[in-house]
C-alpha cells in the first residue's frame, strides 16, 4: 500500500507491557500443567494399575498443554538481546515487558495468599487465642502453596526431557527450594522490621 513503510511497527500489534503479561499468563499456564502432570506422575506410581492408566493419561495430557502453553508464550517472548541500550525507551519498554511477565505469577500468589488468609481466620474462629497467629500462617501457607507448584511445575517436564533420575523427586524438592529462596527473605525482612519497631 502507497504510503506505508513496511518496516515500520505494526500499530495494532500489542504494547511490551501487554506482551509480557499475554507471555507470563502463558507461562503460568504451562506451570501448572507442569505441576498437575507431576502430581499425575506421583498418583500413576504409587496407585494400582486401574487408576495407575488414567493417571498416566493425564500425565501425558498435561505434559502436551504444557508443550502448547510454551509456544504461546515464546511467540510473545522479548529478550534482552533485543534491548538497544543507547535507546532510553528500548530500555523502558523492556522493563514494562518484564513487569507484565511477571505479573502473573505474583498475581497468582497474591490470590492463594488471600485465599489462604480467609482459611486461616475460619480456622482462628474454632482456637480462641491463636486467631491472628493462624491468619498470619495461612495468609502465608496461601501464598507459598501457588508458589511451589509454578516452580515444581516448571522443573518437572524438563527434568523429563534431560533423563534425570528421579524427576518427581527431583522437581518436587527443586520447586520447594526455590519456593523458599523467594519467600525466606521475606519472612526475616519482617521479623527485622517488627524488631526493629520495638527498639
């Protein structure tokens, strides 16, 4: 078409920030499909053979949405070997594609942390006395919970595409570890705080 430069940016394609979110629900997306084929994996080895089948097939099911997730969201991946660093707006446009990336995932925790908030204040109705110590863990618990099944989920399958020994174990224990790595300095940043409050 006259007049138009076809090197130009297509306008209607989608903004970073919108990109990186459409990538980090993707993402997500594939992690707990990751997380249910290995919690799959755990009940096909310890179940007998007729649930042991089932839960075989759905390992398999959720490994595949796990396959088509991950092309959805490499098609919306930017790397950081696309930033122009001599570009001030190349470089924001890069950080607003690594906020909406992340989004997701913290969304998803912020959600189980209020879920398990709630739980835990029902929970501190039936303990007289223990009611703000039971929110507390619970808001916590909540939040760790999502957590743990993005990172797990995420190991799992490709602990299976390199042969490991072990990958639902390996997975499992990965996703705890990593689990902690985000939430342990957290939990001692607060209990500075709160010290630091009392001083």
């Amino acid at each position: 078409v006259a007049g138009l430069d076809p090197l130009s940016p297509d306008p209607k394609a989608p903004g970073p920030f919108k990109r990186g979110f459409g990538a980090g629900v993707a993402g997500v997306k594939a992690s707990l499909a990751g997380a249910g084929a290995l919690a799959a994996h755990g009940v096909a080895a310890a179940a007998p053979a007729p649930i042991a089948a089932p839960a075989a097939e759905v390992e398999q099911a959720a490994l595949a949405q796990v396959e088509h997730q991950n092309q959805i969201a490499a098609a919306q991946s930017q790397g950081i070997e696309q930033v122009d660093w001599t570009s001030p707006s190349s470089i924001a446009d890069h950080f607003k594609y690594l906020l909406g990336n992340a989004a997701p995932s913290l969304l998803t925790m912020a959600a189980g942390g209020v879920a398990g908030r709630g739980l835990g204040a029902l929970a501190g109705r039936a303990v007289p006395g223990s009611a703000a110590a039971l929110t507390r863990a619970g808001t916590y618990a909540g939040a760790i919970t999502p957590d743990v099944a993005l990172e797990a989920g995420g190991i799992y399958p490709e602990a299976l595409k390199t042969g490991v020994e072990n990958p639902g174990a390996r997975a499992a224990a990965g996703g705890a570890a990593a689990a902690a790595l985000d939430f342990v300095p957290l939990l001692a940043a607060e209990r500075y705080l709160k010290a630091a409050g009392k001083g």
